[in-house]
C-alpha cells in the first residue's frame, strides 16, 4: 500500500512539474521580449494551450483513478518526444534534459500506480 501511495504522489508531482516547465519554456527563449502585462498574459495564455492534455486528467487525478493515470502514461509518452527533440536538437537546452528526466520519472510512476492498482 505503501508504494501505491508513493508513485501516485510521483505521478502527480510529475503532472505538476510538467506545467512548471511549459510555462518556463514559455518565457525561457531568446527571441522573447517581455515589455508589458500584455506579453505575460500571452504567455500564460501559451502555456495553458500547450497544457491542455493534462488539465483534461485533472478531475480524474483527484479520484485516483487508474485509467487516468494510464492515460498520463500515454500522454507523458508526447511530451517524452517533444522534450526529446529539444533536448537533443540543435540547440541544445538543460531545461529540456530536465523535462526528459521529469517526464521519464512521471511515466514509469504512473504505469506502476496502474499496475498495483490492477493487482489489488
């Protein structure tokens, strides 16, 4: 029971370092100019878009439920791309290795939660 609760805590810490990292990867590039309330708004406006397949798990997350979190398995598998491809592309970013890292770690915690989950 114990490690139920623990890689359910995982996932979810994942889920909401994942936003952290959508909404720094916003802001965090060179061809950014922050001048107003404005750029912030759209930014955070950016961030919620590129955010939406998780805001969709939100209610299923509070219920513990384990075909959301299978479901976050499989969405952690797009954003492993995403932040592959950054990580690795042609400019090379450390906020984008710690968002493999972050999304590796959320997936493995949320398979497992879904398979202790089915055991029981």
């Amino acid at each position: 029971m114990n490690t139920l609760r623990i890689s359910y805590y995982l996932a979810l810490t994942g889920f909401f370092l994942q936003f952290v990292l959508l909404g720094i990867g916003s802001f965090d590039r060179p061809d950014i100019e922050i001048n107003g309330i404005y750029d912030v708004f759209l930014g955070l406006l950016w961030t919620t878009i590129k955010g939406i397949p998780w805001l969709v798990l939100v209610p299923g997350l509070l219920m513990k439920s384990k075909n959301v979190l299978a479901w976050m398995s499989y969405i952690c598998l797009v954003y492993f791309i995403i932040w592959m491809l950054s990580a690795f592309g042609a400019e090379h970013s450390n906020l984008a290795t710690l968002g493999v890292v972050i999304t590796l770690i959320q997936f493995l915690a949320a398979a497992y939660y879904t398979r202790l989950l089915k055991r029981q």
